[in-house]
C-alpha cells in the first residue's frame, strides 16, 4: 500500500509540473542557452545544445521517456533518474540533487545546471546517444541560423 502512496504522490507531482511546461521555440531556446554560458562549455557549441534537446526532447520541458530499465528521463535535456535526478521510485546516484519533477517546468535554469555536470562526466556528450547519432562531427551552424545570437562560430565545424 505505501508504494502505490508514493506512485499517487509522484504522478501528482509530475501532473502539477506539466502545468508550466513549455516547449520552446528553437531561437528562443537558443537565447537562453547563450545567456546561461553553455555557448563554448567543455567545448560544444549552443548548436550541439540545440540539436541534442531537439532529438532528446523536442524542446519540451514536460517530456517523460520511460526506459526498459525502470529508470525514466525528465525534461529538455531527458536527464536520468538513475544518475541525475530522483524520482521517487527508481534507485538513483542523484548526482544533480533535485528531485525529477523539477526538470518539467519552463525554468531551465536547474536544467542547465544538470546538464553541465552530466557534460563535465567522462563522457562529455556523449552520455546522449541522440547526440553522438545525429549532432556529433555534424555542421550545426542551421540550428543557429536566424537566431541573432552573440555565439561565435566554430571553427572546427566550418566546412570550406
């Protein structure tokens, strides 16, 4: 009986959450991610910002992927609940410390702040198979294009 009480409290919590959701347009997502400082951290660019929460998420801060596993991935950036965030149900290294639900609303702030530890880990990127698949060695400057963005492009990137 008290798990079926925790997963009543969970969905409640996540129901509330998608109340001030927010899918974002790709610019101004874009904005966002510059002003936070993720234009050039551990070197990716706001165009591989983009284009991972585009195939991860589809810049839906409301978006729930369960996993075989049991585990569930939470908002823009689909952030685990085994390693990043706790949900409640899932045994979980919390290594962001905050609970999943946070991850749901339009204020990506902790989302971010998230992000950044999961892409200062080993595997940089990579930990986001959609990433290494579809963004990774890739020309993203069309993520960018239209924007008005102060990023600077990337050199490494430019084809001639």
């Amino acid at each position: 009986m008290k798990a079926w009480g925790s997963v009543v409290v969970t969905l409640t919590m996540l129901m509330a959450a998608t109340v001030d959701a927010k899918i974002y347009e790709r610019c101004e997502l874009a904005t966002k991610l510059e002003k936070a400082g993720l234009d050039g951290f551990k070197g990716y660019t706001t165009g591989d910002w983009l284009c991972m929460a585009h195939y991860e998420s589809g810049f839906d801060t409301s978006f729930v992927n369960h996993n075989p596993d049991g585990s569930s991935e939470y908002g823009i950036f689909q952030l685990n609940s085994a390693w990043w965030c706790d949900n409640g149900v899932t045994p979980t290294q919390n290594l962001c410390h905050m609970e999943c639900h946070e991850l749901l609303n339009r204020h990506i702030l902790d989302d971010i702040m998230c992000a950044q530890q999961v892409v200062s880990s080993q595997e940089g990127m990579n930990a986001w198979d959609s990433w290494s698949q579809h963004c990774s060695g890739h020309d993203l400057s069309e993520w960018l294009k239209g924007c008005h963005l102060n990023v600077k492009p990337d050199p490494k990137r430019i084809h001639s």
